[in-house]
C-alpha cells in the first residue's frame, strides 16, 4: 500500500481523524491551539509601510483611483448586515455580534488583496536598483521615477512569477508600469480574461497545463538562468508576506474610525480565504501584533484544495500536497487551488493561527449570489470562502454579542461583466437546487 511519509493513508486517518473528511471532501472544521509569543518583531511590517509611503506620490500620480488615499492601496471596510441577517435566514442560526467586509476585492491597481504585497515586492526591487545605480535616493520625490531613464533602465530587468491569476495580475500590472520586463508563468486554473489581460499590458504569459506548483517550478527554474532576473515566489518571499501585513495596521485605524473597538469584551474574529498561504498568512501575522489575543484567526480553504488544512493539521507544512489524500485540487475558487501550503507562512502560521475550515463550490456559488442580492456586492467565488466562518465559529464558541467580523475578501472588481453574469446565474441556480 502507497505510503505518505512513512504512513499508511489508513494509518494517517486513525491517527487525524479529520482527514477522513478532508478525503471524502466533506466540509470540516479544525482547531488549532497558538502559543502567540509576547511581542512579535514588527520591524519589517515598519519597513515595508515606510517603503510604501514613499513610493506613494508616484502611485498617486500614476494611478488615479489611488488619490483619494494620497496613493495608499487599501480598501474598505463595510458593515454588511443583509448578508447576515440573510445567512441566518438560509441556516435558521443566529450569527453574534456584527459582521463587516473587508473589500479588498476594490483594491487600487489590481483589484485584489495580491496587490497588498504583489505591488509591494516589486516596488521594493525598483527602489534597490534605482539605488544602488545611483538614479535615486531615499529622500527624493519618487515622482521622478516616471522618465523615460528609469523606465529604460528598469527594461533591462525581467521580473518572473509563477500564478493561479491574481498574483500575476498584481505584480504585471505594476511592473509594466514601472517599465520591467514581465514573465507570468500562469497554472491551468488560471482564468482566461486574466492571460487576456496581461497580455494586453505587455506581459509575457506562460500558460501550463499542470496546476499551480508546477507554474511556480517552472517560473524558478526560468530565474535563475540570468541575473538580471528576479524571481517572486509565493511560497517563499519575505517581502510578499511582510506587504500583506501592512493591511493590519490600516484596519485598526478603519475599526477607529467606524468607532469600533477590540478587546476582551469585543473580541475580534477574522476569517480569510487561503490559497498558498502568503497572503493570508502575512494579514494574519499583521492582526496579531496589532490586536494580540484579542483576535481570532481564521483560514477558509475549498474542500478540493485545503492545502493549508492539511499541512497544519499532519504537521508536514509543504512537505505534503492534496494530491497525497486523493484530492484534484480543481476548484471554481481558483485563486485557491493551490497543492501545497508556503513553509514560509506555515511556520510564522504554527502559533497565531486559531482554526481553518474547508467549503464546497456549492457554498461559494450560493453565498456569491446572496451577496449580490443583498449587498449589490461581487467578488470572485474565492472571496466568497469565508462567509461559512461566522456560523462555524457561532457553533464552536460561544460568542458575544458584542463581537466583531470580518470576512476578508480577495478579488473581484477587475472581473468583466460577463464572467460576473455567469458566477451570478450559477449561484442562482443553486439557490434554486440546493
């Protein structure tokens, strides 16, 4: 009988009962016990936020949907309670305290959360070159980065990044802008407006037929042929997963605003769509340190791709896929299908993560509709992951009424019409055929 690291898949199941679900691709919930440490070295989230703020004017300039926030990529924050008064409806369960999304499916630039770090990584590239070349110093206008000298120097570079679609979109968008050369090694899950896209702006797109992993192998492999390349990996970078941090601070200020408070009495929960890991993990790493034990953290994967789940629950992290429990990693969530978690986000993920939970396509279509309905919202069907969360944790703990929610979108404002149309109907189809 095939083994999985050294154990059968009969002995995994004793062992994790859990997995029994998770390989029958039943929707299942799993728990996990952080030891969040005391204090979390926030040095790098610093250094990225500054970055960012002086790469502001120049976005500002370039970018006009980014003025109004001076050129800072962030997106709302809104209450949506027809959605949870309609999810209570449609489960005849009571959803505690108030439920909020966080649209990051509106984001500046690329129109998904990848923008947080995607953008981030290579505006960070473009800042070291442009350096050490001596083109620019750190107290300068980087206004001045939009000349025919930066952008033919930056043409001597190639930036490399392996996608299921939103990750590429984020880092082709701005690194054509900024004048890089753009390869974006695209999986098989990647949707076609998306490569139609890209190409349009002057990216290079490499389509493959197998899934994600292979794309991001594929991408490296590509690399490290030249140095004038730079290679974005997902499942390791650093700097992505720092970019996604910087989310957590500028959510504490929206709370502020909207007069909402975190603490013990108004605990807060966040639920976040999973995919690699990168990005959920950098925004969840984020909260912790603003919010401590305050915050409860939650990943939402789809139950053919629970990467994340699974990695966590066997304590194998990247070193096991989905593939190993029979699942096809085929989902219409496909800026989650992904086969194995980051190593990266998985140790940072070990004591500050709370829990995760797998949803069906049926699910993600169902509430896509629903929000639709009741909010005049649409994101992508892997943002829509999340919204089974707040009546997981309703069940799991007993929550006040007093408590805060966020489903963390992650994409959806760049979606064409009538690929919007389509992901509508089908959700109104199940409505109709639960």
């Amino acid at each position: 009988m095939k083994k999985i690291h050294g154990k059968t898949k009969d002995e995994w199941l004793k062992e994790l009962p859990i997995l029994q679900d998770i390989s029958e691709r039943k929707e299942c919930y799993w728990v996990n016990h952080p030891n969040p440490p005391l204090h979390l070295d926030c040095s790098k989230i610093d250094e990225a936020e500054e970055r960012l703020n002086r790469f502001a004017p120049y976005l500002a300039h370039k970018f006009p949907e980014t003025k109004a926030q001076s050129g800072l990529i962030e997106s709302p924050l809104v209450r949506v309670q027809h959605m949870q008064d309609r999810l209570e409806q449609l489960h005849n369960q009571a959803i505690a305290g108030k439920l909020f999304l966080k649209c990051d499916h509106a984001l500046a630039i690329s129109g998904s959360v990848k923008a947080r770090g995607g953008i981030y990584e290579v505006l960070k590239l473009a800042e070291q070159l442009a350096v050490q070349q001596g083109l620019l110093k750190i107290t300068d206008d980087y206004r001045k980065i939009d000349s025919s000298i930066f952008r033919s120097f930056y043409s001597r570079y190639t930036i490399i990044v392996g996608s299921t679609g939103n990750l590429g979109l984020s880092i082709g968008l701005i690194g054509r802008t900024l004048g890089f050369q753009v390869n974006v090694h695209m999986s098989s899950d990647a949707k076609q407006w998306k490569k139609d896209l890209l190409r349009k702006r002057g990216v290079n797109v490499v389509e493959h037929g197998s899934d994600y992993g292979e794309a991001v192998k594929q991408g490296r492999m590509e690399a490290e042929k030249s140095p004038l390349c730079h290679f974005i990996d997902d499942e390791k970078s650093a700097d992505l997963f720092f970019g996604y941090a910087t989310a957590a601070r500028r959510l504490k200020n929206q709370l502020k605003d909207l007069g909402v408070q975190i603490d013990e009495k108004h605990p807060l929960f966040v639920y976040l769509p999973c995919g690699v890991g990168g990005a959920p993990g950098g925004i969840a790493y984020g909260l912790r340190q603003e919010f401590g034990k305050h915050v409860h953290l939650t990943f939402a994967e789809p139950v053919e791709s629970p990467c994340f789940l699974l990695g966590m629950a066997t304590k194998l992290y990247s070193s096991v896929s989905v593939h190993d429990f029979g699942l096809t990693n085929r989902t219409a969530a496909d800026g989650l299908a992904v086969g194995r978690p980051s190593e990266l986000s998985s140790q940072y993920m070990i004591n500050c993560l709370n829990a995760s939970f797998t949803v069906s396509d049926t699910r993600i279509y169902r509430y896509l509709a629903e929000l639709m309905d009741t909010e005049g919202i649409y994101a992508e069907p892997s943002a829509l992951t999340g919204f089974y969360g707040p009546l997981l944790s309703s069940k799991e703990y007993d929550l006040p009424e007093t408590a805060v929610l966020i489903i963390w979108s992650t994409g959806g404002n760049m979606v064409p019409l009538e690929v919007r149309e389509a992901d509508y109907q089908t959700g109104k189809g199940v409505l109709l055929n639960p």
